[in-house]
C-alpha cells in the first residue's frame, strides 16, 4: 500500500465537504481581528524642490488599537476594541465572555 498525501487530502476535504452539507448556514460564526499602529506613518513625502519635507509624526509614543469582529449571516455581532495587540489571554476573554454568550443567544 502505497500513501498519497494529495489522496489523503482530497478524502479529508471530501468527508468535509460531505459534513456541511447538513449545516444550518445561520450557524456558523467567522471571524475577523486587524490591527492598526502609530507606526504606520509615512517614512517619505513630498516637497518642493530644495526644500525639506516636514510632517507630524508621533515619535516614541506607539500605540497598536486591534479591533476584532464576529461575522454571521444576518451580520456583523460581537465586537470589541482592544488597546493593545490581540494576546492569547485577550483572545480567551473574547471567546469566553462574549462569542460564548453571543453564541448560546443565537442557538437558543
């Protein structure tokens, strides 16, 4: 016997896809995180010629706002703003004490 990784693969997503087929697509819950940072300014620009460019530029102060957001079919639910990156810690206490809750609301 000889194995195949792509046969085992193609198998795997076969049983997947056979197993979504039964599944309410109210259901299910996908979600989104991004994160934006002071760091994000803008290292060149413009200026006339001979003259220095000069631009406001928030230096030593960086700050990371993160925001995430669960994503149904009737829409957007269960967001919320960290002022920090997303940790491992941050992400258990938005599994646990809101996705959790908003969860049992919706199977209910």
């Amino acid at each position: 016997m000889h194995w195949s990784r792509s046969e085992t693969t193609f198998e795997t997503a076969a049983g997947l896809f056979d197993g979504l087929l039964d599944l309410d697509p109210a259901k299910p819950i996908f979600l989104d995180e991004i994160a934006l940072s002071t760091k994000m300014s803008r290292p060149r620009g413009r200026s006339q010629c001979g003259e220095r460019c000069r631009s406001a530029v928030a230096h030593g102060h960086w700050k990371t706002t993160t925001f995430t957001g669960a994503l149904r079919l009737s829409g957007m639910t269960a967001p919320m703003v960290l002022d920090g990156p997303m940790t491992g810690v941050a992400f258990l206490a938005y599994a646990v004490g809101i996705l959790h809750r908003i969860q049992a609301l919706a199977w209910t």
